[in-house]
C-alpha cells in the first residue's frame, strides 16, 4: 500500500450519506436497469494519462501537481501503478485505458523503450489478476515526442512511419495480453498547420496504408476486441484528418475498412467539430460504427479541449439515449477522458472528480432508460415519419421515376400539409425525466 490516499475510504453507493462525505447518491453498481446492472450498463473507466501521468500545466504555465511517481524510472513507473490500482479500488472501477506513454518512461532506444513497457505490462497483468480490474482499452501515444511533431502515420519522413507501425503493432500486442476489449487510435498529429508545406492527398493515403495494417495484424494475431477510432476536427493540429464520425466513415469506405473499424467518440470533440454529443453518437448508430465513449466535457465558452468531468445531466442523458438505442455497449464503455482543473492538487479532488462524473452518468443513464421505456419520443417520431408507412410512399424510395412522381403530383393526386415539427413539445417532454 502507498499513503497516497491515506484516510480516503472506499467510496459505496450511500444515498442519505453526509453531504462532506464521498460516497455514490445515484450509482448503485448493482441496481438493475433496463434488465441490465448499472455497472454493466456503463462500463466505466479511468484515463491513466489524466490521472497519473499529466503534471496540471496550461498553454501558459507548467506543472501544478507535485505527485511522488512524476520522474523517468521504472521504480517510479511502478509506483504510479499502485496508486492507480489503489484509486480503481477506492473508487470499484471496472475499468481503465492507457496509451505507453502513460505508463512506462522513455528508453534511449525503441529496444529500450520496448523493454520498460514489457516489463510494466507484466506488473500490470499481476496487478489486474489480483485485483479484477480490466482493461477497456489500449492505445499508443503518438502525438507527444517531439518525433511525431509532424504526425505519425501521416509524416513526411517514412522513418516516423515505420517507428508509428512498430510503436502499435507492440501496443496491440500489450492490449491482447492484458486482455484489452479495445484497441484506440487517436490521430492527434495526423493533420497539419498549412497547406504550405502538406500534400493532403499523400497523407490520407498514408492514413488509410496505416490502419489497413493494424486491421491485417489484429486478424492476424486473433485479437478479439474492436479497433475503435475517435475522431477530433483539430487541437493539436489546425486540421486533423479523423475530423468527424461522417468523416471517417468515407475514409474507410475508401480504404475498404467498412465493418472492420468503430468509433470512440468524445463530448469534447463533438463538440469542437461543432456537433453536439447526440449528434455524433446517433451518426455513429446510423453508419453502423458505435463502439465506446470518452466522457468529457469542453467548456462552450473557451473553444478549446478542456476534457472536463461531466456535470450536465440532461446533457448526459441524451447520449445515454443514444447509446441505448444503438443496443448499449458491446466491447466499449464509459472512459472518463477528463482531467481535473489544475489547482485541484489534493489526492481527495481525484476521488471526488471521478465520484461526480460516476453520480451524473448513472442519472443520465437511468433518465435515458425512462424515457426509452416509456417511449414518448420514439412515439411522436414514427408519427412524424408515418406518412412513409403507405405503400405509394414506399414505391416512390424503390423504385418510381421522377416522370412516376410528377404524373401523380400533377394528377392532384399529391396536396402537402404542413405540421408541427413539436419541439417544445419534445423538449418538456424530456425535462420530465431529466
Ligand atoms: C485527445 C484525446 C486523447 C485520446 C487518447 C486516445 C489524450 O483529445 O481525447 O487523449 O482519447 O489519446 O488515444
Ligand atoms: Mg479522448
């Protein structure tokens, strides 16, 4: 045990418990909803990179946090590690993700970086096996070494290509031993800063080449989770290439990965492509790409990636809707992608943050279930499509002509009366179980 969390007890679904007191008031792990456990319902998982691996700095200042494991050694790599098992086990997370980075320090060499992630995967193994933890997903930290300033996949320079591949297949590796049910790629530095100096179209193609091979490596080595891939419009880069869940589903219709590749999707960049959280998530449900969730927050004021705890439960909700009626998670779930703010330095604000968001999530959730249960919008939504029902409708979408249409129309046969599209009506509707 370390005295990180010293005098912070497990945190239990406590709804009467006292207001200073950490406790669940809405998640209850084990309440049945929608014929399903919560917990199983919502997957949650902690973000390693945000949690234990960022210092707190800002575009304009440095580090803030002061944690005993910030350093490059593999003691210290080890250290972080028993403190984030002790917060999964405080908190009774099921879940966490990583990216290399996050978890083991930088070697001299490729050889020597390989090697200290070898060696915490192993320590990680013990740990989950002794704990029950699991891992939601991998992923491979490909935006932050001053290497990949010029993208990875996508650079320039075909060295940084090939270390890229290397750096995943390695990465997907880990994730199929730890017994990873996803594998993430985030294109953070797949875009650029001009047109200037960019051949866009040699890019995608590098893109596409790419994720053609993580799709043949995963088959392969008969990994059995999803390949997820979440989309970002920019930050870091002015552009980035996976901009939206529309944009990447015509990449993979390109690069003939349709069936083989899912979606991550992320409040905060659905919100910096200028997309609500539904939006993306029903998008993804429509295309047949729904995989898993980054639950965080931007603020609508500053524009830029805050990756927030969520706090917003009609906002929460309406996800959830989506998320359930795209059948719920199937190898996804809940990763709290989110940071605290940076003058939040006590180890009880990590507890506290997670606790909120697990609070809010399990609110939207057991909203969006209501709701879907009852079935009011599901109701006023196959009224507002019935005309389609008639048979003369449905010949015009198989197989009429617009000669068909305009003979009828002209005939007098056709007189459109508009309706009320009802949306006060819907949105009281959804402040009833919100
Ligand atoms: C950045 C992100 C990323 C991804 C993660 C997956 C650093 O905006 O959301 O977090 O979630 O990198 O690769
Ligand atoms: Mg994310």
């Amino acid at each position: 045990m370390t005295d990180f969390f010293a005098g912070i007890s497990p945190v239990t679904y406590s709804p009467d418990a006292p207001a200073d007191q950490l406790a669940y008031r809405h998640y209850n792990p084990d309440e049945v909803v929608a014929g399903k456990r919560l917990e199983d319902h919502l997957r949650f998982a902690v973000a390693w990179w945000h949690s234990f691996a960022w210092p707190g700095g800002d575009p304009f200042g440095g580090q803030t946090f002061e944690r005993p494991w910030f350093g490059d050694t593999m003691a210290l790599a080890r250290l972080k590690a028993d403190v984030a098992f002790e917060m999964f086990e405080i908190l009774g997370q099921p879940y966490y993700c990583w990216h290399d980075a996050d978890i083991r320090p930088e070697g001299a060499s490729f050889a020597e970086s390989n090697r200290n992630f070898e060696e915490i995967i192993d320590y990680l193994g013990e740990k989950m096996q002794a704990q029950g933890t699991r891992l939601l997903w991998g992923t491979a930290n490909l935006f932050s070494h001053r290497r990949f300033m010029s993208g990875a996949a996508t650079n320039p320079d075909p060295e940084v290509f090939a270390w890229s591949a290397a750096t995943v297949k390695n990465c997907i590796d880990a994730t199929q031993k730890l017994g990873g049910e996803n594998y993430v790629l985030w294109g953070g530095r797949e875009g650029y800063e001009t047109l200037l100096n960019t051949d866009l179209k040699r890019e995608r193609a590098q893109a596409g080449r790419f994720l053609q091979m993580v799709v043949d490596y995963k088959h392969k080595i008969g990994f059995e989770g999803a390949i997820l891939i979440e989309p970002k419009p920019q930050e870091p880069t002015k552009h980035q290439y996976d901009y939206d869940v529309g944009t990447v589903y015509g990449f993979l219709k390109e690069f003939g990965l349709e069936g083989e590749v899912q979606m991550n999707i992320e409040q905060g960049h659905a919100i910096l492509a200028g997309h609500s959280f539904e939006h993306e998530l029903a998008m993804a449900s429509a295309l047949g790409l729904f995989g898993s969730i980054d639950m965080n927050r931007n603020d609508y004021q500053s524009g830029w990636d805050t990756d927030q705890f969520p706090n917003n439960v009609p906002e929460v909700a309406l996800a959830y809707y989506e998320v359930l009626k795209a059948g719920g998670f199937t190898t996804g779930g809940t990763n709290f992608d989110a940071k605290l703010r940076r003058q939040s330095l006590d180890p009880a604000d990590l507890i506290a943050a997670h606790v909120g968001a697990m609070d809010v999530c399990a609110r939207g959730l057991k909203a969006a279930a209501r709701m879907l249960e009852d079935g009011g919008l599901e109701a006023a939504r196959d009224a507002r499509y019935a005309g389609w029902q008639q048979n003369v409708a449905q010949g015009w979408l198989r197989s009429a002509t617009l000669e068909d249409i305009e003979a009828a129309v002209a005939a007098g046969e056709i007189d459109p009366q508009p309706r009320s599209g009802r949306q006060e009506v819907l949105e009281n509707y959804v402040n009833r179980f919100v």
